[in-house]
C-alpha cells in the first residue's frame, strides 16, 4: 500500500489511495499516528465480518499483508514505516 501526505490548512492530510482513506492531524505524527490506528482498526472490523463484499475482500487482502509486513519488520528491526516529502509518495 501507498501513502500519501499534503499540507491543509494549518494540519496535514495522509491518505491510502488503494483504500480511499484518509486522515487528518495538526501535525505529520499525528495524521501518521491516526492512519495507522484507523488502518489496523480497519483491518479488525473486516476480520469480524461473516461476509465480505468483493470490495471488502480486496481491502482485507491489502491490510492483512500490510500487518504481515510491519510485523516483519518489527522482529527484523526496521522502521515500519518511511515518509516521502510533502506531495510525496510514502510506504507504509
């Protein structure tokens, strides 16, 4: 998944195109902060669900490889995420 970040107003968008989800801070930590926290509870609410539509599967599919993907990188000890410049393109 992709990320992207730009100035609005006196805050900062971060966004995840793939998953038409955005966030908003006072700052780039808490935007960040608050996508990861939106991101994983995402993930959860589709992880509860009975049924998944096939836009959902698509989504679900997509989070569950990003949280295999930051818990690898957690035990290897890497950052878990990388920020691009502003208007830039980020991973998550």
């Amino acid at each position: 998944m992709s990320t992207k970040m730009w100035q609005k107003g006196s805050g900062v968008m971060v966004s995840v195109p793939e998953l038409d989800l955005c966030c908003y801070g006072r700052s780039q930590s808490e935007a960040v902060l608050r996508l990861f926290t939106n991101l994983l509870k995402y993930h959860n609410e589709l992880k509860g669900l009975d049924t998944l539509s096939s836009r959902q599967e698509v989504h679900f599919g997509l989070l569950k490889g990003w949280i295999k993907s930051v818990e690898n990188k957690m035990r290897a000890g890497e950052p878990v995420l990388t920020l691009a410049g502003r208007g830039g393109r980020s991973s998550f």
